[in-house]
C-alpha cells in the first residue's frame, strides 16, 4: 500500500491533510504525507499528526516501509488509544529540522562538485552533514568552506526533474555514490539540478536555490583509511558558538 510522498515534488510543503490507514507495532501508516522517511543518508522527518478534536500526537521519525509505505514511529509516551483506520489527520512536519536537512543535504552537492571523486558515504541530520570521498589526496578545510560560500553566495538555482531508468543506464556519469545507488524498478529516477553546478540522481529534500543554505562551514577532514576522505559540515553559527577545543 503505497504512500503519496508530496515532498518528492514540494520538499517547501510543512502539511497536509491525509487519512490514518493503519495503526500497528511499525508506526501510523497514511495514504499521503509531507514527512520524509529516512534513506539515502538523509535522517527521517519528526512532527505531529493532529487528530479530530485537536489532540496532536508527536511523531519522532519516519521511516520507509514495504510496497512504498512511508511509517510514522510515535514518541515513546505518546498515547495511541483510540487512533482507529479512517480518521483524518493532518500532518505537520517539524520544519526547523526538515530546513536543516534541505538546507545541508543541498550543501553535500556542492561539496560534490568541490571534490570531483566518488563518495562512499553519507549522513544527513539537523546538527551536522559529512561525505565519505573515495580518494586519496589531501583536502583543505579553509579552501572548500570557501568555495561552498562562493556557491551558496551565487545563488544557484536548484530543481528536479525525472529520467527513465534506460537513461540512467545510458549514463552512468550521472551517478556519484558508490555506497547508495539511485532507486531503479520504478520506470523512473529523480534528478536533482543545481544550475551550473552540479546534476546527479538524488531523492533527498533540498532547498530551491544555494542562497538558502546560508553559512555552512567544513567543521573537520579526516582520514578514515588509505582511500576514505571524511569531510564534515555545520552551520557557521553553531560552529561559531561551540566551545573552544
């Protein structure tokens, strides 16, 4: 039973109206949500569901289930009782941490186009975002948080559009990671465009435009083994405030 993923296609939509089809020990299943389940590298959404009569129940994350379901795992203390298939709820996403991951999932792109090598890891949260490049020359951490400002200060627009899997076979190029292969068996494959920058299948959420990421900054490069480069990113401000090492 297949969810309507609204984000695929509006990853600035916070809610919307959905009806509960299920209520079990995996989470709440809906027909439609604006929640994003956890893949990619990208953590999952948290929010609330508001019931009728206006109760909100807290949804911790979100994760993928089977056939195209999308689950929502309610916080641990969250009170179930009642909750019946049918009911109508409307779905709200926590938008300060659904932003974050737009806005650093979005940065990880232009890292990409920064480091022209493979990457073979990814991690996508609120706090923090880090590649994986599969190289082994030395990075600068000053020359890269320079070149992301450049990119971000260009204000690059981002879009996304869908090939069919033949294209994506026809080129392979288009894929960067080695560790996470783009969904194929659908007919089709999301591609995110950053105009003049970079173009790789990608079915994460990002923010319309690289102005909209504002000051990110490579926190730390490290040598996770003789062909791995870790590269690190956060947001200036929360750079700028952590405590001195």
């Amino acid at each position: 039973m297949s969810t309507v993923d609204l984000f695929r296609e509006d990853a600035q939509l916070r809610e919307c109206e959905a009806t509960l089809l299920r209520i079990d020990e995996r989470g709440l299943l809906l027909d439609r949500t604006v929640f994003y389940p956890q893949g990619g590298g990208q953590a999952g959404d948290a929010g609330t569901l508001t019931l009728p009569g206006g109760r909100e129940l807290r949804i911790a994350d979100t994760r993928k289930g089977e056939g195209g379901e999308i689950l929502h795992l309610p916080a641990p203390d969250q009170d179930l009782t009642g909750l019946d298939a049918g009911s109508p709820v409307t779905a709200r996403s926590d938008w300060q941490r659904r932003h974050a991951h737009m806005r650093f999932h979005t940065a990880t792109h232009l890292l990409c186009a920064l480091v022209p090598h493979p990457v073979d890891g990814c991690s996508i949260t609120a706090g923090y975002a880090r590649l994986d490049f599969h190289m082994t020359d030395a990075l600068d951490k000053e020359a890269l948080t320079a070149g992301i400002a450049r990119l971000v200060a260009e204000a690059h627009p981002v879009s996304h559009s869908w090939i069919s899997d033949e294209d994506l076979e026809a080129n392979p190029g288009l894929v960067r990671s080695m560790s996470v292969q783009p969904p194929r068996g659908t007919g089709r494959v999301r591609v995110l465009k950053i105009d003049g920058v970079d173009l790789q299948p990608c079915g994460g959420t990002h923010v319309g435009n690289t102005a909209e990421i504002g000051a990110v900054v490579v926190t730390k490069i490290e040598k996770k083994s003789a062909r791995t480069r870790r590269v690190v990113l956060g947001f200036a401000s929360d750079a700028a405030a952590a405590p001195a090492a």
